[in-house]
C-alpha cells in the first residue's frame, strides 16, 4: 500500500534518522521506522496513524494521486488558504494560525451536493471536532475564482479538509 503520510513528515522517527554509512560502520539501528509506538497510548502516534490510514483510503477509492493535475482554484496569501480540485474531490487548506472562516465562498467546477470526506480536525486526528460530518454542502450557479459554481464553507483555522462530490 502506498504510504502516502511518509512523504516529508517524521513518523515512527523520535530519534534521529540516519542512513548506513562510513561514519557510523554501515548500521542500519536509526534507519527505521519504530511501528510499536502506534501502540504506546501515552504517545500521539496512534492519531497520525490514523490519518496514514484514511489518507490511503481515500487514495483508493478516488485515485487522486494517479488523477490528472490539480486545478488550484485559490491561493490566498493574506487568508492563508489554498484550494485546489483533483479527481472531482476539492482539498481545503486553511494554515492561518487563528483566523477560521464562516461562510467562506469557494470557487467549484462541478454543481451538486458536496459531503466531508476527510477532516484533519477530527477526533481520530486527535483534533477539536469543530466540523459538523453530518451536514452538506450545495453549490450554487454564479463565477469564483474562475469556477462556473461556488459554495459557502466554515474552514476552521489550522484544518485541511476533502470534499466528495454526493450528488
């Protein structure tokens, strides 16, 4: 399965990496992945094992990696938002460090009902649940950001968020 959390993070890393060299008699002992810390609850690294594991999931039901290149709808410096379309999901990034937003309107190519698929605020993530996964969100006719639709959606501030197209 491809591991699609190991590329740029640290996970199962609490110490040092360091690959077999001259400088260190070719060992291998920190070039690994210590998997047993998903298991010590005292630690996190269950919740972003938790992520790793939906992540791939949504990479096989929606071959978004394999899917032509993403369409950016928004990059917005001063909100510190970006968002962009891939294999009809939209991916939400909001990285302002206190600014969430309500209502924020959003530019969407395809019309119809768009449910959360992925929340990185959810408390698998061991996040604070602010999204509520049981509501829908509907587009409505008119251009944004070079999009022929556009919706209105609360992003919480620090969130990343997939949304499915349902209808």
């Amino acid at each position: 399965m491809f591991d699609v959390e190991c590329l740029g993070n640290e996970f199962g890393h609490p110490e040092w990496l360091d690959f077999p060299r001259a400088g260190n008699k070719e060992s291998y002992h920190y070039a690994r992945r210590q998997y047993n810390l998903v298991s010590d609850h005292i630690l996190k690294y269950q919740y972003l094992n938790n992520f790793d594991r939906d992540m791939n999931h949504l990479e096989m039901k929606y071959a978004w990696l394999a899917a032509d290149q993403a369409s950016v709808t928004r990059q917005h410096e001063e909100d510190k938002v970006i968002i962009f379309q891939r294999a009809g999901l939209i991916f939400l990034f909001n990285f302002h460090p206190t600014k969430s937003y309500t209502d924020y309107k959003i530019g969407v190519e395809t019309s119809g009902e768009y449910e959360i698929v992925l929340d990185t605020d959810a408390e698998e993530y061991h996040g604070h649940r602010l999204l509520d996964h049981k509501g829908h969100f509907f587009t409505s006719p008119g251009t944004w950001d070079n999009c022929t639709n556009h919706m209105l959606i609360y992003i919480p501030s620090r969130v990343g968020l997939v949304l499915a197209r349902v209808s």
